[in-house]
C-alpha cells in the first residue's frame, strides 16, 4: 500500500534513521555539527492524501527555507519461498510515474506505511492485504530515508520466508484505497533476470532483490 495515512509518526520515521547515523559520527564531530544547525521554525503549507511542511533552518550563518514532504516510517517486505525459490511481488499502476511519461506498472515488493503498529507488524498486514500471505517469521535487513532531498520517510525493510500453506487469499489492496493490486509469483532467478536487464525499475524492490542474494544466494539457483 503506498497510499498514505492522514494520520503519520513522522517523528518516529525521523528518530528511527537519527539513532543508525550518530553511532558512527566522532563524539566532537556530531557536537560541532549540531552546535551550527537549528530549525527555526514549521508550517504547513498543505495537508491532504500527503502533508506538506515549510522548514526554516539556521546553517552557519544563513537561514534557508525549504519544502518538506512529511510522510513518516515506512516498511516494504519481499516473500520469498526457500523451497520453491519463488518470490511474491505486487503489480499497480503509479500515477506519478504515469505523470512522468511512463505508461507501465511498477513489479514491487508490498510496502505501506506505519501508522498506530509496529514496523513489523505493518510489513505483515501489508503482505496480507496486497499479496495474499501470512507471515510468520520476519528478517529486517535494512532501514534507510527513501528521499531524503524531499521527504522524512524512513523505510524499514524485511524478507520474509513464506510456503505454499501460507497463501491465503489473492490479496489485491484495499478496494477502500483504490489499490487495484496484481499479485504476481514469480521464479526468484527470473527476478534476477530483470535486475541484470535493468527492468526492475522500483529502487526498494531493487534494493530487496539485491539484499535477498547478499542474505541467500542458494535462492537464485534454479532448484533442482
């Protein structure tokens, strides 16, 4: 589901990167970095399917204003059957890339944001509702901001081992979104195919495929 939520955690988006980033900055490095930035001061600017915020900033000596999108924490998750070696993805048009000149619908990774839950938990309900599958068992692999020139949102994002049992429905979205969803299965070596064509055009799902075979490289064998 990329349809956000009217009600987002923004903040928690924001923390859940801040944390992964200071551990790696030099105690007097991070004091001097933060002793000649501030933010003066936010307004809305416009707030409906997505919230748009004006942020004034002191850096050095200069004041700046930027236009933030602020979506808040995000999760996708990939599915993918250890003894099958297949993978479970979702197919939808997106209006901004048809804006873009592209008529085609994206192959993705189910991914949604996280609203009054757990980012594990949204990566379930989101494979449930889009994908059709009931996850057990989750491996978060990465977190990072999405966009961080234009957005807050920070994505978590799992792999998720799945077995024929666990297909319950035919998944598709939420009729009440206007998801229109195709849930596609595919062979995890002719996912790898399209990465190696550069047809895999969704950079979480492209980000998912490639940590899926730095995690399990066996599952990119054809089995036998």
């Amino acid at each position: 589901m990329c349809a956000a939520s009217k009600s987002r955690n923004a903040t928690a988006g924001r923390n859940a990167g801040c944390g992964a980033r200071r551990r790696h900055i030099p105690e007097a490095a991070e004091s001097k970095w933060q002793s000649e930035i501030a933010i003066l001061g936010t307004w809305t600017i416009y707030e409906g399917w997505m919230k748009i915020i004006r942020v004034k900033v002191q850096i050095d000596a200069e004041q700046i204003e930027r236009e933030v999108e602020d979506h808040g924490r995000a999760v996708a998750v990939l599915p993918y059957d250890p003894e099958r070696h297949m993978a479970l993805l979702a197919q939808q048009l997106r209006v901004p890339v048809l804006l873009a000149g592209c008529n085609t619908e994206l192959l993705e990774a189910a991914a949604g944001m996280v609203d009054a839950e757990q980012p594990d938990e949204t990566a379930v309900r989101e494979a449930s509702e889009e994908l059709g599958v009931n996850l057990k068992l989750l491996e978060h692999v990465a977190g990072a901001w999405t966009s961080p020139g234009v957005s807050t949102e920070f994505m978590d994002l799992y792999l998720a081992p799945y077995s024929v049992a666990d297909r319950v429905s035919a998944g598709g979205g939420l009729a009440s979104e206007h998801e229109a969803i195709s849930m596609l299965e595919m062979p995890i070596a002719e996912l790898w195919r399209l990465v190696e064509r550069q047809q895999l055009k969704d950079l979480k799902t492209l980000a998912l495929v490639l940590l899926l075979r730095a995690h399990h490289p066996y599952l990119f064998q054809v089995p036998v």
